[in-house]
C-alpha cells in the first residue's frame, strides 16, 4: 500500500522509513530502520512510515499486548531519529489492520497526551485481542486495550467485515462502513481469513484505481470493484482513502468527523487525559473567496483578489506563534517558500478548546503566472507543526487574445485581473479593425485606429464605447 500511494499520489517521491519492534525477554525495542528519507528536496513533505511488529504480534507465542507496543512506537514518532525532523511536525494520518487497527487507536491516545491532534486514523477491520479470543495456554491472558476514538483526532472512519473470524469491530465517533462476505480476492488463493485480509486489499484499492491492484497477496479488478462497492462509491473512487488529506476529493463524512463546532461533524469522542500536552498544533487551514472555501486541488485566483485564510489551532499550556506562507510546492523544508503573508499572530494557551483566525490577504503583489501554496506554521519556541491547505493557487498570466484575418468571435475562459479593452488587445491592437459586443440590448465598440478609440463613432451611431471585457462575454474581432 505504500508504494500505492507513493505512485498514485505523491509523483513517486520516495519518502519511506520503517519502524521495527522486536522483543528480547520481557523488554520491547523500537527501532528506525531504514529512515533515510530526505526532505531537504522534493515537493510532497509526505513521509509513509511502515510499522512492523511482526515478530512480536502472535500473543500465543509470548507476543505482548498491543498498546506495549504502542508505548514504545510514540517516541519515534514524536522526537527526531537519525537526524531527522520529528515525524510529528506533519499531520498524521494513522492506519491499520487487526490487531493493528486497534493499536492505532492506542498511538492516537498517546499522541493526544502530548498535545499532538491526529488528523486521520483509519483502522482496518479492527480486532484487539479480547477474552474471548484464543489465548495462550499457562500465562497470563493477553489483552489489548479497547478501540476508541479520542478528543485529538479530527477524522476517522473504520472499514470492517462481519461474515467472518476474526470479524470487525464498529467505532463509536467513526464513520463505520460495513461488508457481509466479500468474493474474490484472498478467496482466490485460498488465503486463511480471506474476508478479513479482504479488507485491506479493498482500501488499496481506493488508493489504486487501476485494474488490476496487486498487494503481493492477492489481486482486485473490475469484479471486486463492482461487487464490494456501492454506486456512491464509484468502484473505490469515493471512499477510502478519497477523505485523506493527500487525496481529498470529498467531502470526509460527519459521522467520522470531530463533534467540535468548529470542524461541524457528529462523531463522539472519547475524553484525553490533557496534563502532559506540550505540543503547539495547526488542525485545518483553508482557503476561501467571497465566503466560500475553494477547496482540494487548483484554483485560479486573478491578481488582487482578497482571500480569506481560516485555520484552527491548539495549544494546550503555552502561548504560540502562527505564520502564513506561500510555497511553491508542499513541502516546508525544502526552502522553495515565496514569501510570508502577513505578520506573526501571536495566540495565548488554549487548554483543550480549538480556536480559529482569519487573516484576509490582498493578492495585488502577485505576479501574474505563479503557481503556490500556502501554509501555515505554529511553533511555541520548542516545538514546530506544519499544516498546508488543501488549494493550488494560479494566479494566470494576464489575459489576452489572438486573432486571424477576418471576423473573430471569441471569449475569456477566466475574469482578467485587468479588464480594460486595451490590456486584452495588447500586442494585436495594430491589426485590428474594430471590436464589438452586445451589452444590454446595444452595440459596444472599440476602434483602436481612431485618437478616442470609437467613442465618436459610437456615439453617432447611437452606440457605446466598448471599455472592458470578462469572462464569458463574446465579442467579435475584425482584423
């Protein structure tokens, strides 16, 4: 799946580390190998991190229960390894299968009580060992800590099958997508568990479209697409991993999302223990014109326009600084920042209460023809978070047209930031005869060979004289 998202996603770009915990008597170890991501290039800022814990997850042959494990993964998430910049300066987008998807629950947690807010967590037909699991024979039962989802984490959704041992369990606070039985794939190659492990192959799916998707295992195409998902769904593309912060092609559903007023979702969440939490976090950032978020992808803005910057923050017992950036790609570390948007914002301590702040930007000193990003950076002089906003802004190059011998009926596909009739003949005006549009049930005219440019002629003829041009307006060329 790593590799899913990395070609499907993120250009290829090869930010991977691992993390390996492995057992020597009763003690665990973690550790980063190989961690050799480099973020001083690329333009992503995106790390995908494999935890394998495999050596240590079979609870019947002295396996420990699964938040152990979590207990020593935090650190590494937390603090730098190999002279790396902390893993938690990014959002976090937390996945998991199994007993997996409940440890992720765990890491959640114990993230939240240093303060950190999680953006994501998607367990994966979740199933912490309980009592009613198998268990070893004269030890001490093995017993993972309940699923829950915490106050820290923004979104979350659960993808579960309940045909089949080891079954799912639903989240209370998630959005909560069931299956019965799930033909093909695992049941293909007479897997052990198939609807189970079927589970995880379907979420790479919504990660890879393509027919065929291959995990190593087992294989999807066109018949699991149409037979697992709903018409809603579009055969993976509307689900899964549509609501993460890398794809984000829709809207992430209100039952998953934080019940905060802020965020306007409905999911509960259960309540964190606050005393510990240090770190400085940026939960969203979007940007908006004329009241209205522009949302996942590109968006062309003209060079003046006023946009809105919304972003919420947390800050649990000390004062931060917010700054606002523009970047030519997505990646913080990378030195390819614009420029700065406006000055510092300095916020008090929040306790464990969102806050949110607008700052409305003039775009009048862009230059026609950039393409940016814009991020938002928090720090309370000891630790650092990075949140960028889900727009590609294009601030197009000024409009202008093109025109053959004879009459030409164009249009402007985008409002220009400079309107004016002159501005969009430049660099033709010598070779045309005349301009006209019709505006309110009357000729408009530009002549560029006469000293008013028409007005004269316009005014004798009882018409006016053309001025400016938007977007969608046809207007005839005679040059």
């Amino acid at each position: 799946m790593r590799n899913a998202i990395s070609n499907n996603h993120l250009n290829a770009e090869l930010n991977y580390g691992k993390i390996t915990v492995t057992q020597s008597g009763s003690s665990l170890k973690a550790t980063c190998d190989p961690w050799n991501f480099d973020l001083n290039s690329g333009g992503t800022g995106e790390i995908l991190i494999i935890l394998d814990w495999s050596s240590v997850a079979n609870h019947l042959t002295g396996g420990p229960p699964a938040q152990n494990v979590a207990a020593v993964v935090i650190d590494k998430i937390v603090s730098g390894q190999n002279g790396k910049a902390p893993l938690a300066e990014l959002p976090i987008h937390l996945i998991g299968h199994s007993r997996g998807g409940g440890m992720i629950c765990e890491i959640a947690r114990l993230l939240g009580e240093k303060g950190i807010i999680v953006d994501h967590l998607t367990p994966l037909d979740p199933h912490p060992i309980t009592g009613s699991d198998p268990q070893p024979l004269f030890t001490t039962a093995i017993i993972d800590t309940p699923t829950a989802i915490y106050e820290n984490v923004l979104f979350a959704d659960v993808y579960l099958q309940n045909f089949e041992y080891p079954e799912g369990e639903a989240i209370s606070g998630a959005y909560n997508r069931t299956w019965g039985t799930m033909a093909g794939g695992y049941h293909d190659n007479d897997s052990p568990y198939p609807n189970h492990r079927n589970i995880y192959l379907m979420y790479q799916g919504t990660v890879d479209l393509n027919n065929p998707v291959n995990n190593g295992e087992a294989s999807m195409d066109a018949t699991e697409r149409e037979a697992w998902f709903t018409a809603e769904e579009a055969g993976g593309d509307q689900t899964g991993f549509c609501f993460s912060r890398i794809k984000g092609t829709v809207a992430r559903k209100n039952e998953g999302l934080h019940a905060d007023t802020l965020f306007g979702g409905t999911g509960s969440r259960q309540a964190l223990n606050w005393n510990g939490a240090v770190w400085p976090n940026i939960a969203d950032l979007q940007v908006s014109k004329d009241g209205t978020a522009l949302g996942h992808g590109s968006q062309t803005v003209a060079v003046g326009t006023i946009l809105d910057l919304g972003y919420m923050a947390i800050d649990h017992d000390t004062g931060s600084t917010v700054t606002l950036h523009l970047d030519a790609d997505q990646n913080p570390y990378n030195n390819n920042d614009l420029a700065s948007i406006g000055d510092p914002i300095q916020h008090d301590a929040t306790g464990a209460t969102f806050i949110e702040k607008t700052v409305s930007w003039d775009t009048s000193d862009m230059t026609d023809g950039t393409t940016a990003y814009i991020y938002a950076k928090i720090s309370d002089g000891t630790r650092t978070r990075y949140f960028y906003a889900p727009t590609q802004v294009i601030f197009p190059d000024k409009a202008s047209c093109q025109a053959t011998e004879g009459w030409n009926l164009l249009s402007l596909y985008l409002d220009p930031s400079e309107p004016s009739i002159e501005k969009i003949m430049a660099g033709i005006e010598d070779n045309v005869i005349s301009a006209w549009k019709w505006v309110n049930g009357n000729w408009a005219v530009y002549l560029p060979g006469d000293v008013d440019d028409g007005k004269a002629y316009a005014s004798s003829k009882g018409f006016s004289k053309m001025t400016e041009i938007h977007c969608g307006e046809g207007f005839w060329i005679n040059s």
